[in-house]
C-alpha cells in the first residue's frame, strides 16, 4: 500500500503554493495549495510505487522533473489568483508532470 501525507500547508504555506490565496479564495487557500502536492504525490506513486522503478539520472522521480512548472495560466477573476485547469467549475493551480513521449516535456494532459 503506498501513501503520502500532506499536511495543512498553512504551517510553511510557502513551500506548498506559490500563490495566496489560491484560485478558489483565501477560506479555502490552504485547501488550493494541498491539490498541486496531493497531485504531485499521485503521480509519482503511480509510476514509481516502491521507490525503485521511475527516476531520471539525477533521481528525479516523474513529477520532480516538473515540480512548480505549471504551464499556461489564466486568472481568476474573482480572487485575482492564477489558475490552470477547471474541473467541475472550479479552478485549479496544478502543477505539470514529466510526460516521457516525444523526447520528454512537461505537460497537463498526454
């Protein structure tokens, strides 16, 4: 079974988000800041789940090689925050991941 925690950010909001508040307003910025790095660890337990298998030659899992990239932006008009994907009407700020096609690039989507 593999996990990660990701704790409230709002103890080092810096090291978590690079914006504040988050797209979705200042009562839920911490909340924001947790979904690029709940992302980030998905990824990398997906590709990599007993820490052997995926890494570049630096040891840069997937998700590493592209951590606090995040690719075209648009703002949010209400929070003024920046935002890169919409799901369900809510807008998020998610950071890309290593997508190893084409000679490798960063990108949301394959």
């Amino acid at each position: 079974m593999q996990y990660a925690f990701v704790g409230d950010p709002a103890a080092n909001l810096s090291a978590c988000s690079v914006q504040y508040p988050g797209p979705n307003g200042t009562s839920v910025g911490n909340a924001d800041a947790m979904v690029s790095v709940i992302v980030h660890e998905l990824e990398e337990a997906a590709t990599d789940p007993q820490l052997n298998a995926w890494y570049d030659r630096r040891g840069y899992e997937n998700a590493d090689k592209c951590a606090w990239k995040f690719g075209s932006t648009s703002t949010d008009p209400t929070t003024d925050a920046k935002f890169n994907l919409t799901l369900g009407g809510t807008n998020y700020l998610i950071q890309q991941n290593w997508v190893n096609a084409l000679g490798g690039y960063c990108g949301l989507s394959y």
